[in-house]
C-alpha cells in the first residue's frame, strides 16, 4: 500500500462528496411537491432515472437532463404532473444544492499537499453556479464536467479525458493521481478499471452510488478526516 504522500492530485467527484446533492434534490423534490414519501425511495427512483437518461442521452448538460427526468419521476412517486416552470426549477436547482461543513476548510488544507482537480457529472453552468454559492468560490486547480467530455461517470472517457488533461497541464502521471469520491458505481469502480488508486469519502447516510462490491485504497467518513490523515503523515 502507498501513501498519501505519494499523490500529487486529488480528483475529486463534486456533488455527493464535496456537495450534499442527496439533500439539495430533496429540497428541489419537495419545494415542487407537497409529499410525505420517504426521502429514501424518492433517491432510489431518481438514482434509476438519472443512469437510464445519462446512458440514453451522454452528451445531455446536467441541468437539463434534471429537467427531463422530473416528470417521470413524479410519475413514479404517485405524484402530480409538473409544469414546465417546475421541471426548470428543478433542474435548476444544481447549483443552490449545499456543501457540506467540512468541504472547504477540508479542500484549503489538502491544496497545500496537492493539485485539486474536479471530474464532475454536470455541466459547466451548473459547477459553476455551485462554485460560487456553496464551495465558496474555492480555487480549483483544473474543473472537468461532463459537458466537456460528451459522457458521464462511470463512462471511461471522463478518466482517460482526466488523465489526459492532467498530464498534459501538470506533467503529472496516472500514478501519481487518487481519485477521492462518494460514489462506488460513479467513481471508485470505473477509476479501478482506469488503473488509478481511491480515496472513499463514505458520507454517513449516503445511499446513491452504493454498490455491494465496495472498492478503495483509503477510507473516511469524512473530507476532514482525509485531511488529518495527511496533515498527519
């Protein structure tokens, strides 16, 4: 096993590990719907839906693709159908969606040990919106989306599209990258098979991108504790 000191870039997947995207869909959900379903079978059926219309359609921005998939999940909860404003609304919502508490103290002391990458699923409106309401305008040293690639994670083309970028700004090796992410099916299973090592960011509580077959080389539970874990090196 390796070191954290070994690395010199963190790649990190955004919503659902440096934002709480579980919660800021519950919010849009429930802001355009008055419903008593619990949150857990509300992120079961968007989870579905998200991966059907990020396979039928890659090259779909986020925000829209959000937008798309709204109706059907109301659908699927019971629910009645929404107008075209609350579709927007919802699909909108991306970059109002929060950070969690120790996101940015977490990224300010890990970019003194390495370069900060972000390989994301949206689109760059939306990061961007994101990254100057909850990430607090934090200095990135090199944003990827799913719109500059033409396909979403877990799609090999984001990590080879990554490795690439890298490489080619930083002069910097596969080797020497370690993706850091929530989700197994979005980021540590696919980065395994793009031969990189992971850090697994396990939020408590956190349902979406779980797989049975856990996969990582580091595990915390936070990007705190990731952080003294360098830190303490």
């Amino acid at each position: 096993m390796s070191s954290l000191a070994d690395f010199a870039v963190l790649s990190f997947d955004v919503y659902g590990t440096l934002i709480n995207w579980e919660a800021g869909i519950l919010e849009a959900f429930q802001s355009g719907q008055n419903s008593n379903i619990p949150s857990a079978q509300v992120l079961a059926v968007y989870h579905d839906l998200e991966k059907e219309q990020q396979t039928k359609t890659p090259d779909m921005p986020y925000s829209k693709l959000l937008s798309t998939i709204y109706p059907h999940l109301c659908e699927r909860l019971g629910m009645s159908t929404p107008t075209s404003e609350e579709c927007q609304r919802f699909g909108d919502s991306v970059g109002n969606w929060p950070a969690f508490p120790d996101t940015i103290s977490a990224l300010k002391r890990l970019s003194k040990h390495y370069k900060l990458v972000v390989l994301s699923n949206v689109d760059r409106e939306s990061f961007v919106k994101s990254n100057v309401g909850s990430l607090e305008g934090f200095p990135f040293d090199l944003v990827i989306t799913a719109q500059d690639v033409g396909s979403y994670k877990p799609d090999s083309r984001n990590f080879t599209y990554m490795i690439g970028a890298v490489r080619d700004k930083f002069a910097i090796e596969p080797v020497k990258i370690l993706q850091t992410a929530q989700s197994q099916f979005h980021d540590h299973h696919p980065a395994k098979k793009a031969g990189l090592k992971s850090a697994w960011i396990e939020r408590p509580g956190a349902t979406m991108g779980n797989l049975e077959d856990h996969i990582y080389d580091w595990k915390f539970s936070t990007l705190e504790r990731m952080a003294n874990a360098r830190e303490n090196l």
